[in-house]
C-alpha cells in the first residue's frame, strides 16, 4: 500500500487536481497530477494506485507530466485511468502500461427510433441482440477466420471488413484511426496469440464489457450534439470490448520478452509489470507492430459486433431501425503523436482521447466541435457524450477519462449484493437485463463504481472535454 | 501446511494468494485457484485422461505467472480446464506434471492473464505462500 502519510505531505491541491512534485518519491523523473474533487481523491487514496501512477512517472524517457483520470484505481503495472507520454527517440514503450486488453474501447451508435414509440419492443430488441453477440462463448454470431483472413484483419483492420460488406466507408471515417493502424505487423504476432483469437471475432467477452441500449435523456451542447446525431428521446447503442484473447496473449508475449530483455538495456523499475524496452529498440519495434496488429483486431471485433447488431435491429425495426456510427473511441494504447513539435509515445491506460476541434486526427466531420469522448456510467447510470477540447492537449496529452472507475472489488460487489438483487433492481428502472451469469451482474453491479456525475463534473471543469449530452441505460447485454 | 487457496481485495481484478509445502504445491494450488475463478467458483470433479503439462521461465515467480498463462491459454484455446494436478517436477524453473479436468463447451474467458504486478513468493514457516494479480 502506499505510504499514504509521506506521500501525500507532499501533494499539491490545484482547483479540480492534485499534483505530487518529483520531491514525494526519489526515484520519480517527472511530477504527478490526478484530476479529481475532494470525494474523488478521496477514493483515490485509498487504494494503491497513487503509488502506481508514482511508478509509471520513473520509466526511462517518461517527459512533462504523468495524468491520473478522475476515474482513476488500482490496476497491475500502470493505474487504470493512467496516462503517460515518452519520448520516441529515448523512452520507452511498456506493455503492461497498455493492458492486456489491447484497444479495448467503446463505440456509440444513434438510431433515429424514438423510445417511446418502440418501447413495446424493448425487451424483443434485447433479446434479439443476446442471439447475436455471442460474449465468446459457444453460442453463434461470431466470425471464424482462415489463416489468410486474420492476416488481413490484423494487417488492415476495419479496411477489410469493408471488403467483406461488415463496414460501411462512413463507418470508418468515424472510428480512431480510420480502424486501421498502418504501423500494424501481423509477423509479431505470435501463434498462440492468433491461436486465441481465431473464433473470437465479433464477441462481447466478459467482465465489464457490455452492449447498451441507450435513451439520449438530456442534451446540454446543442450545436455539438446536433453534430454527433445525437436527438433527445432517440434510442442510442453503446459498444464495449477490445481485443479479446488475441490482444490479451500479445501481451503476456511481450510483457515476458521484455522482462527477460531489460536489463540489457540498462533499466530497472520498481514494478516488474511496467517491464519495457526503448520504443526504437528491436523489441519496442516489435511490440508497437503486434499491439497495432491487436489494436485492428479489436476496431474489427467492435465493427463485426456492430454490423451484427444493425442485423438485430433490422430484424425487429425494419429500414427504421438503420443504426450510424457517432465514433470509436479506444482507451487502452499506446499511440505515436506529436506534442509540442516533439514525437511522443502516449500510453493511455483506461483512458481516451480527447482531441479538440484544432487536432488534425478529429475527424473532419467533428473539427468544429472536437473528437467525441465517451465516459460509460455502469449498467444502471448514465453515461456521456462530451466533446475533446484543444485545451486537454497540454492539461493532460490530450486524454479523458474512459469510465466512472471502480470503487469496490468485485468480491466486496458480490457480497453486498446478489445477481437477481441487481437484476431486479435493473429491472424496476425498467431496464432490460441479459447476463448469462448472476455472479458477474453482482460484479458489475452499479454500487461498485464511482459515482459518473461527480467524474464526469470534473472532467467538464478541468477543460479535459465539455458535456454533450446525457445517455440512461434500457437494455443491458453482458458478456 | 495444508494447500489453500483464497482471492484477496483488489478493486478492478483478482487478487490470488496461495499457500502450500513447496513450490510444487504452490503451482497446484494455484492452478485450482483459477479454475474455481474460470468455473464461476465451483471445483468439478476432474474425468479424462491425464495430460502432461510443462513449462520453464527465468525463476519462481516468472514461472508461477508463466505456469498460470499456460492454463489461461489451455482453457481458452483447448476449452479443457484442468482441477487435479500431479507435480512430478517443480523447480525454479522448470515446472513438469500432470492434469486432470473437465471439458467445457463454453470458452472460460474471465481470466485475461497472469500479471506480474506486486507478484511475490514468500517463504513461511510451513512452507510457501505467494500472491499473484489476475487480470479479469
């Protein structure tokens, strides 16, 4: 744990953060700030990934400022809700400061379907849905590729779906990257890794990852929504998931190889997770081509689910229920960007970009606005849609947070409250409930998350990205 | 020391701690552990053949982080999850044995990986007690 009274004599309080100077730990190259209120700190303290984020400000080549989102806990390695940026040309790129679930990240989707109008048909929607996203396990819906076709996934992403009539052109143009990263080398990726994710195309997974059926509740940013697509009282589809047990398996490859290949470059660190090497060595290289190949898995997963689920919708809502693409946003990577005219390595780990209307990477149907930025509540609170502001650029490499960020274990979930407990209270909000297992709703119970309002506040203040519009959940599908 | 095995607070992921006479009891142990995480928190009664399992890492700790991955990538690619295990070799690190398990039909896809984070093996007065992160 961390030595909370030493550290924190330390801290200095801003107006929506809290900034630790390199004086709190000897070994820090580089300060440390979280955005976060008084309550919000407060959770934060309390478990260990202050000390964490301290780690992450020690890697070799780490420059200017490591972040702590307002969501910000205790992870492995780097924070979740961590963000720090190494040089290029001396720093170094970690695995574990990406996570296992490469790319994992979320994508909105607007219908034209007003609620009240097709409430009836709630409950069929979901269910529909359910059939055909299957969490990874043995039911259908999921996409089996040959050897040749996961190449072409892993080597052009959301491109080649395109080709396989799963994206549409429009799609791509509102998805990070256009769902491609060139950089991406499909050689990196090991058998085992391809091994994992052979099946495992267009499938949820499970733990927190999740598809939404939302309600557009409230709207505060006219112009930015209009924009989005976004219509007060439409129904919406939230997307969750990443790069499944492909993604996962490069990582444990990587994290393994640069354990073993540290220490011929010189480096030790205080957590064995944060193991890396110098991003221009051979074996940064290698790992910056695997994750992008695992990154395009994970566009592809989301962008295979999403054209399962406008099946779903056409089977119930027919030519009214077409779906469009808001944006994809991906809140575990690692990214190469330029930050005042100096080639960076970003890590973003349970954290999003949030690019203003300034940034060349916003795509051009948004550079009035900014990017949009997505930030899940949990099943049974509202999300947001916020808009990135060229102002994050400097108050934090242009990031945001990805969620409201847990506040108790999934064990403590679990035993506060059972599975038909959570079901049923999902329910008397009039949501529809589809999980397969009673114990992970109690995991994911929406009392284990910090409250979204109060991260979300924070956000908004500390100029990280400006509100949009507010989402509810009706219809819930858990992997 | 009687193998044991328990899960920890961790506020995003799991937290294993499993005790042991020896490293061979430890790998066994936590070998269970995962498997009642996988299966939802039940330990089946193992059927099959036995199949033979090995794995060598750098020392103890990269081997019991590595010999978990190992299980992680069977039960996911294989969908076997092994519950019974016969050590036959356990040193730092190299690690030989035996499984025993249950078919599953649906992928056990709760556990991503074994981490390294705050992973330690202890020497205690029975025996071993070590403490692994799960990602989940």
């Amino acid at each position: 744990m961390i030595g909370t009274a030493q550290t924190l004599e330390h801290v200095v309080r801003g107006p929506v953060f809290y900034e630790l100077g390199t004086r709190a730990r000897e070994d820090m190259r580089v300060p440390a700030r979280v955005y976060a209120d008084d309550v919000l700190w407060g959770q934060i303290t309390r478990d260990r990934s202050l000390e964490q984020l301290i780690n992450v400000a020690t890697l070799p080549g780490v420059t200017g400022c490591v972040y702590g989102m307002p969501d910000m806990h205790e992870g492995y390695g780097f924070p979740v809700g961590g963000v720090a940026a190494m040089r290029a040309n001396d720093g170094v790129i970690s695995p574990g400061g990406v996570g296992y679930d490469i790319n994992c990240g979320v994508r909105l989707l607007v219908t034209e379907l007003e609620l009240a109008a097709v409430r009836p048909r709630l409950t069929d929607v979901v269910h529909e849905l359910s059939r055909s996203v299957p969490s990874g396990t043995g039911r259908g819906g999921r996409l089996v590729l040959t050897d040749a076709e996961l190449e072409r996934v892993l080597g052009e992403g959301c491109r080649y779906l395109v080709e396989r009539g799963l994206a549409d052109p429009a799609d791509l143009e509102v998805t990070e990257a256009g769902g491609s990263l060139p950089r991406a080398d499909p050689a990196a990726v090991s058998p085992r890794a391809r091994q994992r994710g052979r099946d495992q195309l267009g499938t949820l997974g499970s733990g927190n990852h999740f598809l939404e059926l939302e309600l557009v509740e409230r709207i505060d940013d006219p112009a930015a929504a209009a924009l989005y697509g976004l219509e007060a009282g439409h129904l919406a589809v939230l997307i969750h998931t990443g790069s499944r047990g492909l993604g996962h398996q490069v990582c444990t490859d990587y994290v393994r190889r640069m354990d073993q290949v540290m220490p011929a470059y010189g480096i030790q660190l205080p957590d064995r997770e944060l193991a890396c090497a110098p991003f221009a060595s051979p074996d940064g290289r290698a790992y910056f081509g695997a994750m992008c190949a695992a990154a395009n898995f994970a566009w592809s997963n989301r962008q295979v689910i999403t054209a399962r689920v406008r099946d779903a919708f056409g089977r119930v809502f027919g030519d009214a229920g077409r779906l469009r693409l808001v944006y994809d946003v991906a809140h575990n990577m690692a990214k190469l960007e330029e930050h005042g005219g100096e080639l960076l390595v970003v890590h973003r780990k349970g954290a999003t970009r949030a690019f203003g209307p300034s940034h060349p990477e916003t795509p051009a149907r948004y550079r009035s606005v900014g990017q949009p930025v997505f930030i899940p509540g949990s099943m049974g609170t509202a999300s947001y849609v916020l808009a990135g502001t060229d102002a994050a650029l400097t108050l934090s490499f242009g990031s945001a947070c990805h969620g409201a960020g847990r506040a108790m274990s999934r064990h403590a979930a679990k035993r506060a409250k059972s599975g038909a407990e959570v079901r049923r209270e999902l329910e008397a909000q009039g949501i529809v409930v589809r999980c397969p297992s009673s114990g992970e709703l109690a995991e994911e119970a929406p009392m284990a998350y910090k409250d979204v309002e109060r991260v979300v506040d924070v956000v908004h203040a500390a100029g990280l990205a400006r509100r949009v519009a507010r989402l509810r959940p009706v219809g819930v599908v858990k992997g | 020391m009687e193998p044991s095995h328990e899960l920890l607070g961790h506020t995003a992921e799991v937290r294993l701690r499993v005790r042991g006479a020896d490293l061979g009891a430890v790998l066994t142990e936590a070998g269970r552990g995962l498997a009642a995480i996988q299966l939802g928190g039940r330990l089946p009664r193992a059927s099959g053949e036995w199949r033979s399992l090995e794995v060598r890492a750098p020392d103890r700790e990269a081997l019991l982080v590595d010999w978990l991955n190992e299980l992680v990538y069977m039960a996911e690619v294989e969908r076997w999850v092994p519950v019974d295990f016969e050590v036959e070799e356990a040193r730092d690190t190299v690690v030989r044995a035996r499984g025993r398990g249950i078919r599953v039909t649906e992928t056990p896809s709760k556990v991503k990986a074994a981490t390294h984070h705050a992973l330690a093996i202890r020497d205690v007065p029975e025996g071993l007690e070590a403490e692994v992160i799960l990602d989940v």
